[in-house]
C-alpha cells in the first residue's frame, strides 16, 4: 500500500502476543518508519521549544494572544472544512479505552460518537496498546463479539457510533518500537497502526479515520499533526482532506492559540473540545509557582468560575465563526449501587449538559453508557432536529488575556477533605495504572491521568506555597496507603508510594507523571525480533 519501503526498519523490542502478528505487519511497519523519519526530528525540536516557553512564563514573561498572528484571528473570510461523514451531528459522545469489553459496550451506548482513547484512560502496557489497536481492527470488521469464560456476551448492535481515536501525547514515547536506535513516538504509534488497518475501511463504511488530538500546546504542534495527515493520506493514496481531528484545548497556552490551531489544521479539522481537568493540570504546570494562581479544592472549580467560563465561551465563539464543531467536556459519573447519590449525581450531571448546551456547544462528553440519555435529552431540547448550532457565533463574547487568567477570584487554601481526596484519588489510580488499568471508577467517578493529574499537582502546590505542610501530606499518605493495602492486598504499595512521592513531593515539579512511570514500570522488553 505504500510506495516504497523506507530506508530504514522499525524493529519490534518485544515477544510476539497472541494476534500481534495482525497489526504488526511488515507494510505497516514499514509504514510507521515514514512517520518516525519524516517527524521525528520536528517532534524533538517542538518539546524542546516546550521547555524553552515554560521556563519564559516562570520567569515572568506575560502570556497573551500572539502578536504575529493577529492577521489570521482578524481575517473573517477563512473556514474550516465542512463537517464529514458521521461527524454531522456529535451531541453525545462516550469515551474510554479500546478495551474489547467496554469497547462493545461503549458501540452499544446509543452515543453518536465513540472515542478510543489511547491516551489517558489507557494505561500503555505493550498488551494495551496492541490488544486496542485489534479491537479496533476487529470493530470495524465487525468482529469485535465474545463471550467471556463465565458465559456472558458482548455483541454489537445494528447502529454503531462514529469512531474517532485519541493517540497518546508528543510528549510520549513507544518504547517497544525502535527506528534509528531510539523509540517511536507513541503518537506516531497510535495514529499510524489505526490508519494504516483501518482508514480505508472506515471510508468504505461511509465514514472516513477520525482523530482526537490531546495536549497540543501551540499552532505549530498542530502544523506538526497536519503535515501527518497529508504525508499519511499521499502514502495510501487516500485524498487530502479525508483525516478529521478534533483538538482538545487542555493546555493554557492552547487556549491563546484556538484560532490557530483551527487554522493549521483547517482542511483536515473537525472542531474543539474543552478537556477542563487537563486545563486545570496545564495552568498549575504553568503558574503553580506563583500564590495568585493558587488552586482550592479540585471539587470547588466548577466550570462555573470567571476564568472557566471565559475559556468555554471563547471556545465556542472560536469555533463556530469558524464553522468548526464546539464539543464540551466530560460527565464522569459512575452508576452505583444508593439511588439517591445517584439521583443527586445525575443532577448536577444534567446542569452541567443543559449550561454546555445552553452557551452554544454542540455536543458533550460522558464517560458512562447511562449517561448517554442524560446527554442527548438535554441536547435534544436545545438543538431539537438541528444537527449543530454553528449558527450561534456568539458575537456576544468578548475575552481578553487577564480574563483567562484570573484565577485569585476562586483561589483558596485546600480542606482536610480536599487534600485526603486527591491522596486517595492519586494512589488508587496510580495502583491501576502500574497494573495496566487506565480508566477506574473510583467514589463514584470514572477518573483517568487527567484527574490523577490535577491530584497530585494540587499537592504539589499547596506544599510550594505553605498552606499544606509535609507531616500532613505524609501522615494522611500512610493512611491512605493502609487503606488501600487492606481494600487490594495484591497493590504494590510500595511502587505506589515512590511514584507519588516523586511525582508529588518533588522540589521541583515533573510535567507529567507517565513518562517516568511508564519507563520504570510499564516496560518489558523480554525479547527483541526484527
């Protein structure tokens, strides 16, 4: 299907699982050693770029929407391109990881779009990565039924949603893949094993490959994924302008940038989406070591505040003068087994959609089957037959920089219960990530890295700026340790409590906690195969 075989090879530093051999194939290799030459370099030179604006925001330079591209924000006349087949109407969509089982279930939803996420709610064990990219495979083929040794079934209905596939981050690697002695980018990985199976399949299904992009931080991240797509669609022959992406505007630099972004990406660009719990994680990466960005209890920063609602609505107003789909965030809710903490969850759930629905978005995110009717009722009773509301472009909303930024207006010392909670909160879902588990349901949650994330940066925080002291956080981290030993006595506690200790109680703050977990915990190379 390509043109010709690079010149060099991706080796495989790993033992062949069951299967693997299906989407490990030598033409799509061949096909990731494309990706890994042609981008491997600008990837590098982007995350260095990364470090080099950190490390200008710490030392005070302001942060504002950019000078040079005023011409681009000023222009009126550019769009994006129209909404693609299947992409038409999105106003519930389900997430989770490309597990077969909740693979099926999330198919069977009901939603209209269902994300594989290959980034925060998978826990990239090599198992993981390829077992999902074979769910994927096996979906599209409509081969994804089993049944399980204790006899239940998983099969697909008639009606499937549209698949949209969340790669991992640039900022990851796949350290079972090498190309020129070093890993392949794990982006590369996860884009380009799903659309070298099952881009031509998706279109031969009236649908076309799909994408959501995380943790971009600026246009030219978002240059960097569109040059992708137009290598990856000229090397199978597929047209330019088949690709769609979504972008989640997670990081506080991004949000300066969301027209940009749209423009780069414009012929292959699918809308935004407002990934609020990484935003929240950007912007203590960002300003944690300043007092006036100082967060209170995670519980506390509805999408309510001044600086929230600001960075949503300039999100809709981005995307629909524009003519880009405007996507809210997640509702993580979990069924349980009290019928009135649910009653009460739903609730919220509710307003939360109807505020969304309210301001303009035109779909939104659950992390739940049962919330899909929630969802949809809500969006139907404000779009009613409409697929969309590009037509609001909110012309009413006027954001500048300091608005974005004005975070003093919530800020707040942490409770007792704030600060137990993402202890807890971190600890368990660190547990089931170093077991290859990325998505748990915990206090009635669905959490993923994202809220492990903001968890135990919150902590980061609070100690840098003296309104947590360390005995606290130590003596509640034994508790809670104990806690979890006596609930799951197979949990590492010890590797747990060395992640958290690293990546909470650091001096100096690590930017994520995966790439460093992922390395020491999550690698095996037992093997090694051309």
């Amino acid at each position: 299907m390509t043109t010709s075989a690079p010149a060099r090879a991706v080796r495989v530093l790993a033992a062949p699982g069951d299967r693997h051999d299906e989407i490990l194939t030598p033409e799509a290799l061949d096909f990731l050693a494309r990706l890994a030459e042609a981008f491997g370099d600008r990837r590098h030179e982007l995350l260095k770029e990364r470090r080099r604006q950190a490390i200008r925001l710490a030392s005070g330079s302001p942060l504002d929407f950019p000078v040079a591209t005023s011409a681009v924000r000023a222009d009126r006349t550019w769009r994006v391109a129209p909404p693609a087949p299947g992409l038409e109407d999105r106003r519930v969509e389900i997430t989770g990881p490309p597990e077969r089982r909740m693979a099926v279930n999330a198919l069977n939803s009901g939603a209209g779009v269902w994300m594989a996420d290959f980034e925060d709610a998978t826990a990239p064990t090599w198992n993981n990565v390829i077992g999902g990219q074979l769910s994927l495979l096996d979906a599209c083929r409509r081969r994804i039924d089993f049944t399980t040794s204790g006899g239940r079934e998983y099969r697909l209905g008639e009606k499937l949603p549209t698949i949209m596939v969340r790669p991992r981050g640039w900022h990851l690697l796949e350290e079972h893949l090498e190309f020129d002695g070093r890993p392949v980018p794990a982006p590369l990985v996860d884009f380009g094993l799903y659309f070298f199976h099952c881009a031509r399949r998706r279109i031969d299904a009236g649908s076309g490959p799909y994408f959501y992009l995380p943790k971009l931080e600026n246009r030219y991240e978002a240059r960097l994924w569109n040059d992708v797509f137009v290598l990856s669609q000229d090397l199978l022959g597929i047209p330019r302008g088949t690709v769609r992406a979504t972008v989640l505007i997670e990081t506080v630099t991004a949000a300066f940038e969301m027209e940009e972004i749209l423009y780069e990406l414009r012929d292959h660009s699918a809308g935004l989406n407002a990934g609020r719990w990484d935003y929240l994680f950007s912007l203590i990466k960002t300003f944690g070591h300043r007092t006036d960005f100082q967060l209170p209890d995670r519980a506390r920063v509805t999408m309510t505040a001044p600086f929230m609602r600001a960075y949503t609505d300039l999100l809709v107003r981005t995307c629909h003068r524009r003519g880009a789909h405007a996507i809210g965030g997640m509702a993580a809710h979990v069924p349980g087994k009290d019928p009135e903490a649910d009653a009460s969850a739903l609730a919220k759930v509710r307003l939360d959609k109807e505020r969304e629905a309210e301001d303009g978005f035109d779909g939104s995110w659950v992390a739940h089957p049962a919330l899909v009717p929630v969802c949809r009722e809500v969006f139907d009773g404000v779009l009613g037959e409409r697929p969309h509301q590009l037509d609001r472009t909110r012309e009413d909303v006027r954001v500048e920089a300091a608005d974005l930024l004005c975070v003093r207006r919530i800020s707040g010392p942490p409770t007792e219960q704030g600060v137990r909670t993402n202890i807890a909160v971190a600890l368990r879902y660190f547990d089931a990530w170093l077991r290859g588990q990325g998505a748990v349901a915990l206090y009635g949650l669905m959490e993923d890295a994202a809220t492990a994330e903001i968890a135990r940066v919150q902590i980061w925080q609070w100690l840098r700026h003296g309104v947590l002291d360390r005995d606290t956080v130590l003596r509640v981290l034994d508790e809670e340790l104990a806690a979890l030993g006596a609930a799951h006595p197979w949990a590492a506690l010890d590797e747990v409590r060395e992640l958290f200790e690293r990546t909470a109680l650091a001096t100096e703050l690590p930017l994520f906690f995966t790439p460093d977990a992922y390395t020491r915990h999550l690698v095996r190379v037992p093997e090694v195969r051309s």
